[in-house]
C-alpha cells in the first residue's frame, strides 16, 4: 500500500514542471505578435533584467513587460500600479494566454469581472482588436523572456 502512495506522490512531483510549463505556453505566432507590439511601444518597454531592451523603446507609461507571462498581474515593485492590477494581484491572479488574451481585449471589463468589484477601471485605455492578435502579442511576450 505504501509503495503505491510513493509511486502516486512520485508521478506527482513529476508533473508538475510540465504543468508550470503549460502556465507559459503560447499558442498564438511570436512573429506576428512582434509586428502587432508597435502598437505598444509608445506606452510599454520590453527590458531585461539585464537593462537590455529588447523590445519598444524607453516608454513608462505603462510597465516593462519582459516576462509578464506566468506572473501575477500587477507584479513589480519599479511601477504605480492602478487599484484595479493592485486587486488583481491580491487575488493572485496569473498572466496565462487565456487571462492576457481578456485583459488586452477589455483591461476595464477583465479586471471587473475577474475581482468582482464593478468599481474598478483599468488604467490600459488601448483595447488589442482581436483574439488572434491578443494571442500573437502574448506569444511574443513569452518567446522575449524565454531568450
């Protein structure tokens, strides 16, 4: 009986990288996603932790978004986050294709419909036009951090 437990905790601990790994996934077309991030550099930066920029150009309006995917929505400490990313942080709430694709598609929408609180608006007033789009950005996004 035992060793059945050890095996079962086993294949556990075992599936659990792939299931993080899956947290990052991208579906959508990193390249088609890059074309599409023009329409992001006038407000975002995408810089490594190294202060490389890979993508964009100085902007702070909105955070640097090098490696956004599999984090928590509103994470870092370098940025003034609105109170809508702040409750979403607090309810811990990942970066994941699906969560990304809705927030980019209506930051105000998501954000209510994810916390619950009507209150709150997304500070993002930049709406991506569609899924697919939302998809590629995300893509892209991941593929910068993997680097």
């Amino acid at each position: 009986m035992s060793r059945k437990i050890v095996l079962a905790a086993a294949a556990t601990l075992l599936s659990a990288p792939m299931a993080m790994a899956d947290a990052h996934a991208a579906s959508g077309d990193a390249a088609a996603g890059e074309r599409l991030f023009n329409q992001c550099v006038a407000c975002h930066v995408v810089q490594n932790e190294a202060g490389d920029t890979l993508a964009g150009r100085n902007a702070r309006t909105g955070p640097n978004l090098y490696g956004v995917a599999g984090e928590v929505f509103g994470t870092g400490d370098d940025f003034r986050w609105s109170p809508g990313m702040q409750a979403l942080n607090a309810a811990g709430i990942m970066i994941t294709e699906e969560t990304f694709t809705a927030y980019v598609l209506d930051p105000t929408g998501y954000i209510r419909e994810a916390t619950g609180d009507n209150s709150l608006r997304g500070a993002m007033s930049f709406r991506v036009r569609s899924e697919e789009d939302a998809v590629n950005l995300y893509a892209y996004l991941a593929s910068l951090a993997a680097e």
